[in-house]
C-alpha cells in the first residue's frame, strides 16, 4: 500500500498524522490521588502520621504484592534500588558484580556507587538480555553477584541463570527498570532472585516521575533496605509530641532514598481496578502482532523470545534490521525517516556501556580505582552488531488500536522500499 510516493522525510506525505497515545497517563483517578496526597499535610514518610499508613507504605505493601513476593521497599529512584539492593547484600569494595553491557548506565554505575567492580558480560542475540554461558565466562573469584537486566521487551531465560547462581553461590539481582509485570512461568519479573529492583522514571510502564522500588521474599533483608533508604532510621509508633513515626534503629548508617507521597499516591492510582496489567496485556498482544506483520516485510528481526515468557512487558518496542539494510543506510536515518513517516519517535537504542558516553568511570575519582580493566570495541561483538542495526520506539505507541499497529508496517514497508532515496540523500544525512 505505502511503497509509492515520495517519503515524509523527503516532502511526501506521511503515513500517519492521527496522534498517538499521550505519555504519561493522565485521567480523573490520577489527578484526585494527587491532589488528595497534596491535601493531607504529611507529603513524606519523614514527616508526621496523619491518620493510616504513610502512601510510600501502602505502595510498597501493593507493590510487593501485585508481584507476588512478601516485602517491598518504595524508594526515590530506579537507581537508588539498585544501590541499596547491593548494600543490603553486603556487596562492596574487592567484590566484582556480573552487568550486561547493553542496558542503560545506571545498572552498572551503581555497582560503581557500591565501591564494588562491574564487570561487563555480552548478551544473547535472541533477546539481547544476558545469558547463563555469558554469566559464567564472566566470573571470577571475586563475583560476589550478577544485576540481570530484563530488557527492552524482554526476560532473561531464567532457568538455567537460577542455575548457575545458586551454584556458585552468587547473589541474583533482577533489574526490571523496564518489566513490571512481565510474566514468565507464572511469575512476576523481580520475584525469582534475592532481590528485584524497579524504576518508576517518567518513560516507564508504571511511573510518577521519579521513584522505585525494592522487593524480596527475605524479610531480613527488606528491613536492611528500609533502614539504608530512611537515613539508618526504622518504623515505630509514632512520637506524641512530633507525630512521627521514623525513629533511630541499631541497624546500618544509611542516606535518604524516600519516595515522596505524591509520588505513592499516582503510582497506587495506576494500580487500581488491574488498570496496569490491562496496559500491559495490550501492548502485549500489540507487540507480538508486529513481530509476525514485521517479519513477513523480510529485512526486520524481532527478538526471539524465552520460551517459558508468558507475557513480556514492553517498555521499548525493538527490532533488528538486516545487515543488508544498513550496510547502506544507517539504522539512525532510517528512523528520522519513520519517525516523519508516523509522527512518532523511532530511534536507535544506547550504544553498549564499553563505548557509551554516560559511562565512564575514570571521569570521577572515586570510582577510578574500582572500574576494572579498559574495554575496547570488539570485545563484545553481539551487542555491538544489534546496538548499530536496531530500532526502538516507546511502549506508548503499542497502546493504541490494531489499526495503528498497521500504520506502523505501512511506514516501515514503505521507507523499506525506498531506501534508495534515503542513500541518495546526502545532505539530508549529514
């Protein structure tokens, strides 16, 4: 249908000009959980009871709840999850952590934050998560642990790295920045290590800005969390004279890592009447039609899922384009190109921490001494192919209808078709 007249990008008409879903979600619910937080006068877990359990509480009670663990920690970042994970755990200075080198900064700079050493590790190039032969030709007798990222739209295999960690009797942290809700196996991404971690940043599935979450089936170790996140302070009945309920504990010296209770408040909203899991079971279904409608145009690879994932999660909806493609054309062009085409960003994904430009260790003097040896281009080649030759767009997008779903193969059929015009465009491109 789309393979005549000239590309958007080139002065032809578009695709698509109907809008696309807004992100982030707004409605009526949203707003009053908002507003009623505001209202209340207690804007923070460090500030006084006003009636029940503070917001930051009730989140992390249904948090931990919706996937299917005892204990959840609500926090201020996706980030600071991580670094309390590693600190609950004990993991510092002399110890070596297992990372994917393709996953966003922050998996492995807080390994650096921890005093400990990451240790980057290549990925499967079915579904560009980290693999249990990956995992073991990356450990070393200082491998105290491994940060699997569940990523893009996608889980680890989660069998045979449950596997390997219990056998060599490693910590399993699960980075699920981008799967909450995945299913695999009938459980929740997060639930099957020591400790799952989330982010709550505003391009996530479930989100309020900022924030995240800690969750564990160890209640230990979820009380070592909520001390390191609260200043080393533990709930207790509140003071009659303050009204507060943080008192100081003989547990570790912590930082402030609180969420806010506006924050609780619009991510309990999104929690209601299952409105989450019916988000995800779209973009779900939405994701595996485009991988099918996709294929069939030829030069596209979806990833190639685990067989026991029952429902990914998408956070970014991704794909490979054949070598053949980009060998002329960059995979970045020929995302403007569909981005003018739908009206709707498609564009590469983070280069592999070993040639990105957000980590960088030796910039800060603190994490010099524990950031491991130079990593050179070519030293982990799958992910170094499929980072040049993808594209992604946001989970956004597979929110919409069927119909729109079918607007994004007309486009990718039809820059596909004219990828001549995109080599030929000299000027455009530079």
């Amino acid at each position: 249908m789309s393979r005549t007249g000239a590309l958007a990008l080139l002065g032809g008409a578009p695709v698509r000009t109907a809008p696309w879903p807004a992100w982030p979600p707004v409605n009526d619910g949203i707003r009053a959980a908002a507003r009623s937080a505001l209202d209340s006068g207690r804007w923070a877990i460090s500030g006084p009871v006003r009636g029940g359990p503070s917001l930051q509480q009730q989140f992390a009670q249904a948090w931990a709840a919706f996937n299917g663990v005892g204990y959840g920690v609500a926090v201020s970042s996706g980030s600071s999850a991580l670094l309390l994970a590693m600190e609950a755990l004990g993991i510092g200075p002399g110890d070596e952590v297992i990372v994917p080198v393709w996953t966003w900064v922050a998996s492995a700079s807080t390994v650096l934050r921890a005093g400990a050493t990451p240790v980057l590790a290549d990925v499967s190039p079915d579904n560009f998560c980290l693999t249990a032969a990956s995992i073991a030709r990356a450990i070393t007798p200082r491998t105290r642990a491994v940060i699997g990222v569940h990523l893009h739209q996608s889980m680890m295999e989660m069998e045979p790295i449950l596997e390997l960690t219990r056998a060599r009797g490693l910590y399993l942290i699960e980075d699920c920045a981008q799967a909450h809700g995945a299913l695999y196996a009938g459980r929740r991404a997060g639930s099957f290590g020591h400790v799952g971690c989330f982010s709550f940043q505003q391009t996530k599935p479930l989100t309020s800005g900022e924030g995240g979450a800690v969750i564990t089936h160890d209640p230990e170790l979820a009380e070592r969390v909520f001390a390191l996140h609260a200043d080393g302070r533990r709930l207790a009945r509140p003071d009659p004279v303050t009204g507060l309920e943080l008192a100081e504990g003989l547990g570790p010296m912590g930082a402030n890592h609180a969420m806010t209770e506006m924050q609780a408040a619009v991510l309990l909203a999104q929690l209601e009447d299952s409105a989450l899991d019916k988000r995800l079971s779209v973009t779900a279904q939405n994701a595996a039609w485009l991988d099918e409608a996709l294929a069939g145009l030829g030069p596209l690879r979806p990833l190639i899922q685990p067989a026991r994932l029952e429902r990914r999660t998408v956070f970014e909806y991704i794909i490979a384009l054949d070598p053949s493609v980009t060998a002329h054309v960059p995979s970045a062009r020929i995302g403007v190109a569909l981005s003018a085409e739908l009206g709707a960003p498609w564009y590469t994904s983070d280069p592999p921490l070993h040639v990105s430009g957000l980590y960088r260790p030796g910039s800060r003097p603190r994490f010099a001494a524990c950031a491991g040896p130079d990593r050179a281009p070519g030293d982990f080649p799958v992910a170094e192919d499929y980072a040049a030759r993808t594209l992604a767009c946001h989970h956004a997008v597979l929110s919409a209808g069927r119909a729109d779903m079918a607007d994004i193969v007309n486009a990718f059929d039809k820059v596909l078709n004219r990828l001549g015009d995109l080599e030929a465009d000299k000027a455009g491109a530079a």
